[in-house]
C-alpha cells in the first residue's frame, strides 16, 4: 500500500488537528503520526480508514488503498459500483462536501446548506 503522506498532512492541517490531536483519535501515539508525515513509516489499512473518517476525505485522498468493494449478490450491487465509480472521478473539494452531504442525510435534524449545489 503506497501512503500519500503530503496529503495526509494538508487534510490534517486543513482540520485544525495537531499530531497529539489526531493520534488521540486514532488510538495511537502522536510520534507514530510524525512518522507517517516524514514518509518513515506508513499506517496500517485500518488506520488509513478511520484516519479518511476523522479527515473528511476519502481512503484514496492518501492512499492508493481502493475503497471496499460491494459483496456480489447485495441487491444494491450496481448501484455501489457506480456511486464509488463516479466518486473516483472527484475533486478532493468534491469528496469533502459528499461526506458532509451523506453525514447530513444520516442525521434527521439538520439539513444541508445550499453549498452542495
């Protein structure tokens, strides 16, 4: 797995969140984060997946990890294939404001802005 650790870098910034911070998230010391930053070591495919949840951005935003592909047989099969399809096909920016949209639809109370258009 290849870790694109200037990306991960700029998500992280662009969040506000120190090494401390996003260690603390992820269950991991802060050196480990410095590490992945300098290009010394590179996370696990786990910790590229909950560092993606808690950065906004998708695995491939700094990974080449590919996303999850659907179980065959799951009726929504087709569906998945074309929503993870036309999201590879993003802009970073793009990604950001699909992850809000979808945390805005899972949560009955908020509607989103406007901003998604």
């Amino acid at each position: 797995m290849e870790f694109y650790n200037k990306n991960f870098k700029r998500f992280r910034e662009s969040k506000e969140l120190t090494h401390k911070g996003i260690a603390d998230m992820l269950k991991i010391s802060k050196q480990a984060i410095q590490a992945w930053e300098a290009g010394k070591n590179k996370p696990t495919p786990s910790n590229v997946k909950k560092a993606a949840r808690i950065l906004g951005c998708s695995v491939i935003d700094i990974s080449d990890l590919a996303p999850e592909k659907p179980l065959r047989g799951n009726k929504h099969d087709k569906l998945t294939e074309y929503l993870i399809e036309e999201m590879l096909n993003l802009s970073s920016e793009q990604k950001g404001k699909l992850v809000t949209f979808i945390e805005c639809l899972k949560n009955e109370n908020e509607s989103p802005d406007t901003n998604f258009v």
